[in-house]
C-alpha cells in the first residue's frame, strides 16, 4: 500500500485497529457512567450495564495478569493510565 492510498483511507476516517476502537468506545461509556454515578464501579451483572460491567471485569483481570502476576495480558501500559486518569478502581474487593 502506498503513503498516498494510507493518506486517502486516514482522510475518510479510516480505522487501522477495530480493537482500539472498541476500547475507546467502552472507556468513554465508562466516563459517561462515572459522570452520573459518582464511580467507576459498574456493576458486572446490572442489565442496564452488563456490557460495560463485562468490560470493566476484563480490564481489572487483565490488570492483574499483565501488572501484578507478569503473565501475558491485553493491557497496556496506555490504557491503565488512562483508566488511573478517571479513578478507576482495580480491585474491586478494596
């Protein structure tokens, strides 16, 4: 693929990572819930959350994999800090 075409596909939007993209849909769902709640602490089995509580359940999992066992992990060093930037809580039971 040539720099022209990777320019042209940028300019219409565009997106390289659907998985990044996915995050970034859940974080700014999980602003907007910490927003009318007061927390980050959605609960995983609300049915009005149970999509984003599934996925904060993953980030605290994959948390705990990638920062306090060093075993292989979906986090990135980005995303926790971004998910510290909003108080997120990582331990739950805390």
């Amino acid at each position: 693929m040539t720099e022209e075409h990777i320019r042209e596909l940028e300019s219409v939007g565009f997106v390289w990572d659907l998985q990044e993209l996915a995050w970034r849909d859940q974080l700014r769902q999980l602003r907007d819930y910490k927003e009318l709640s007061g927390d980050c602490n959605v609960p995983h089995k609300s049915s009005a959350y149970k999509k984003l509580g599934t996925w904060v359940s993953t980030q605290r999992n994959q948390y705990r994999l990638f920062h306090q066992e060093g075993k292989p992990s979906s986090m990135i060093a980005e995303h926790i800090r971004e998910l510290d930037g909003i108080e997120f809580i990582w331990d739950a039971r805390s």
